[in-house]
C-alpha cells in the first residue's frame, strides 16, 4: 500500500474489480465471491449480499425509490413486506406504495403514475398464497412504463429465474432454501453492476451507509452450501409434488403449483428452468384455525412429521398457520383481499427420513384429527370453513 493508494480507493478509480477493497462494510472479497455465485444463480450482472432478507429489499427500495416515490406492489407478499411497505416506509420517508392484484394486468398498469412510481415489486411464488407472478408480462409493462420490477425469489431459487424472465432486479432472503440450514440470516441483491455500485457509492448507497451488509464469515458459510442447492430444490420439489398428489387423493383441500387443478400451473410450467419441478412449499387449507392447529400439533408432537417454525427451506418440514403467524402484520381484511384463508397451514417440506416413512406419519396425525372429531362432532362448530374432517 502506498499513501496514494488509499487516495485512489477512495476517489473510486481502484476498487474491488482489481482486487482493491476499502472496508468491509463496503465491498468485501468473500462477500462478493458469493455475490458473483449468487448472480450466476439468477443470470444477473452482479449482485450483493446483506445481513437479512429484509435488509436487502429495505435497502433496494430506498435506492430505487427515494422519499415521496411510489410503488405499485402485489396484495401478496410476505408480512414483513407488507408492514415495510404500507406502514413503515409512508411513515419514514413518504414512499407509498398502491396494492394490486398482481394477475390483473389493467389494474397494475392503471397503478403506475408515470413520473412517480418507480418500481413494481412481487414475489415469484408468492408467501403464503403460492400465487405466482406473471414476470414476463409484468416485466413488458415495467419496460413500457420505465419503472424497475422487482422480484423476490425467496421461494423459487433456481426453480424459477425472474432476471432471465425479464426482472430488473432479484431479492432472496437467504435464510430460506438458499441456506437450508434455518441458522443463517441473510439476504442478497441481483440485478445490474450499476444498481449494486450505486448501492455501495460512499456518498448516496443505501448498502454503504445504512450498513447492513453481510458478514463475510456468513458469506464463506452460504457459499459452502450454494453448490448443492440444486440437489436440494429437486428433492424439495419431488417430495412437495407427491405429498400434494396423495393429500389431493385423500380429499384434503391442497394448494401446490405442480398440481393441474392451481390456477397458475401452466404459467409457472412455462417458466420454471426444466429439472427443478414446482417448488418445495405447499398449503393445505384446513378450514379454521383450531382444525389447523390441531393438525400440526398432531404432526409434530404426536407423529413427528415436522415442525412448527416460521421459516422454510429447511431439510426437516417447517409448518405454520400463516394467518396468526407469519402474515398477522396484515389485517384481517388485508388477509381476505390477499386471499389468506384462517385455517391455511404453510409447508415447507423437508426431505429427511424416507418418503414413505414421512407420509406414515402424516396419515397417522391425519387420522388422529380424524378420530378427535368422530369423538367431538361438535368441537368445530361455528368457526366457519368448510368440514374436511
Ligand atoms: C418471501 C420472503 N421475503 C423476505 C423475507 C424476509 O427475509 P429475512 O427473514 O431473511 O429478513 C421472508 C421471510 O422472512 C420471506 O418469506
């Protein structure tokens, strides 16, 4: 290092394209090793990696936003979104956001106020609906309106490839499938070299001085484990796949994209890379919540099936009544508008044990629920829903 060096670093005329790098809170070489992985990944440019999900879709919304913009976001999207988007952001820095069904193309264009709105935001597959966005046509009417779509792709990693689809810009929390462990927090930016510079830029990026870049011990962690995500997203997906077709079989009311019968599987056949099926989460809509509740005590405390947690991605199954959990950032009617039904139960199946000794243990907490409503007929009663058991 001589004195100068420093100098250029900082006038930005070395930096981390040849190997120069000031700080760790800016660029870091491990951090940006996983970030060139993740942007081989998603078949962008460059991307960035943060300390959480919600750090990384925070800080691209603030970069591409700024006080006073606008954002037309999908009615469904993950609480913390949501809440970030409806309540946090208007209160903090005057960005508001309209909600709009995401598949009702008239109404998303009619949201975008030319000048003003500065980004469509939706995720893939969307938590905890399973709805999956339209990208290709979302991203013809982003182009037409020059506005950015953003996508977070937390549920699909290379299932689904918003950036090739036409996103500008790909978020994941990578706490989630990307992970696989469920002990990581994290997240990641995808998109275009100019948006992740800007992000970093010493006097206006969101990464550089709001700080919530990753740890790079976290990093070289996450990049031990990206090399065998595609080996666990098939599994995810095959085990997802054939749990949804036998629940379907025995009359349980299922929502999976890989079943005919979800009104998006034809459009996420379509776009989804070939090999990698239709994902690893599903719902199974119990009718009310004690029904729910009841299921998933039975599957993990009775069977051992799974596990009650918030998070997904996991090798074990994680399940969670979204409604009371992970979307009660929205309210009730939010809920209904997104179409989050009270007994809806979230999977995120795992792929530990043997597919046969898995599903012995989901028909034998099924059949306790079973046996608990032939004994209570009544128990139920007026909680509304439809009866499966
Ligand atoms: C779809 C989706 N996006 C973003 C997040 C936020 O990610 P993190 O928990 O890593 O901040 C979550 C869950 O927490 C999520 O489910």
């Amino acid at each position: 290092m001589e004195p100068d060096t420093m100098r250029r670093l900082f006038a930005g005329e070395l930096g981390p394209e040849r190997d120069f790098f000031i700080y760790s809170r800016h660029f870091n070489p491990t951090v940006l090793n996983l970030g060139r992985q993740m942007a081989a990944l998603e078949g962008t440019e460059a991307a960035y990696c943060t300390a959480s999900g919600m750090s990384a879709i925070a800080a691209v919304l603030l970069q591409l936003v700024g006080a006073g913009g606008h954002v037309v976001a999908s009615k469904c999207l993950y609480g913390g979104t949501h809440a970030l988007l409806s309540r946090f952001l208007p209160r903090a820095c005057g960005i508001r956001a309209t909600f709009v069904d995401a598949d009702d193309i008239h109404a998303v264009r009619a949201a975008v106020h030319e000048g003003d709105t500065k980004v469509i935001y939706v995720e893939t597959m969307a938590n905890p609906t399973l709805a999956v966005a339209d990208v290709p046509r979302l991203a013809a009417i982003a182009r037409e309106k020059g506005v950015k779509l953003v996508v977070d792709n937390t549920f699909t990693p290379m299932v689904v490839s918003p950036a090739r689809l036409g996103a500008d810009v790909v978020v994941h929390s990578v706490s989630k499938f990307i992970s696989g462990g469920a002990d990581i927090i994290a997240g990641a930016i995808c998109g275009p070299a100019s948006l992740v510079n800007s992000m970093m830029d010493l006097q206006q990026g969101a990464l550089m001085l709001l700080g919530p870049t990753m740890n790079a011990k976290v990093a070289f962690e996450i990049s031990e484990r990206l090399p065998h995500l595609s080996l666990r997203m098939k599994e995810h997906s095959e085990r997802a796949m054939e749990y949804a077709v036998r629940m379907k079989k025995m009359g349980l009311k299922v929502v999976y994209p890989g079943l005919p019968d979800h009104p998006h599987h034809s459009r996420l056949a379509a776009l989804a890379n070939p090999g990698y099926g239709f994902g690893g989460m599903l719902c199974l809509d119990m009718g009310t919540v004690e029904r729910a509740n009841r299921l998933m005590h039975h599957l993990q405390n009775t069977t051992q099936f799974g596990l009650m947690a918030v998070s997904l991605g996991y090798y074990e199954t994680l399940m969670s009544c979204s409604g009371s959990s992970t979307s009660s950032e929205m309210t009730p009617q939010e809920q209904a508008e997104a179409g989050i039904a009270p007994g809806l139960i979230r999977m995120s199946v795992g792929y530990s044990g043997t597919l046969e000794q898995r599903w012995a243990q989901f028909e034998r907490a099924l059949a306790l629920l079973h046996q608990h409503q032939h004994q209570h007929p009544d128990a139920d009663v007026g909680s509304g829903g439809g009866s499966l058991f």
